[in-house]
C-alpha cells in the first residue's frame, strides 16, 4: 500500500516559484505607476491652453506640486503662472482633500 499526501502538503518549490513571479509582476506594474508620476513636468507646454491659462493637465501639475509641499511661489514660479492663479489652485487643491485628493492620470 503507497502512502497518500495529507491533504495539506504542498510542493515547497511550485510555491517560491510562484512567489517569485508575484513579485517580478509586481516590480513591472510599480514601475508603470512610477512613470505616470514622472510625467508631470512644470515646463511641459500642454500645461496651457494658447490662451494662457492652465490645461487640464496643467491644473493637475500644480496639485501635484502641492502634494510635494511646495509652495505657491514656487508653483508659481515654476509654471509661469502669477501668485494669484498659484493661490487660487492651492484653495481648490484642499477643497478637493489636498494631498488625499483622487489625483487624475497625465496623458
């Protein structure tokens, strides 16, 4: 008579290998998200619309600003925008829940 596996063995080797790709999946995904952080760029010109004022993704670069606790002189110095419309976008930010905001992806 052979003797049977209890029911709760398991084939320790199956379950690293699988641990291992978890994580090597893992890796990729984060950096896919780490990218899409990259992305805003205070000097991109599609921060503007031609009119001057702050593109959808503009707005969404000065909040991400803000999320790294820069100020709005530095926001406005950095988009080239005046300290008002900085200050204006920094009351909306924390209308919006500051840096617990649901932030928007960058195309």
């Amino acid at each position: 008579m052979t003797a049977k596996k209890p029911p709760h063995a398991y084939d320790a080797k199956h379950v690293l290998d699988l641990i291992a790709s978890i994580e090597a999946d893992l890796q990729r995904l984060k950096a896919l998200v780490e990218q899409q952080i990259e992305k805003f760029d205070p000097a991109n010109p599609h921060n503007k619309a031609p009119d001057g004022k702050l593109t959808e993704e503009g707005v969404e670069c000065c909040y991400r600003m803000f999320d790294e606790g820069k100020s709005r002189y530095s926001v406005a110095q950095q988009m080239k925008i005046s300290f008002a419309a900085a200050t204006h976008r920094f009351n909306n930010w924390r209308k919006l829940g500051g840096s617990k905001r649901q932030r928007t992806l960058l195309g």
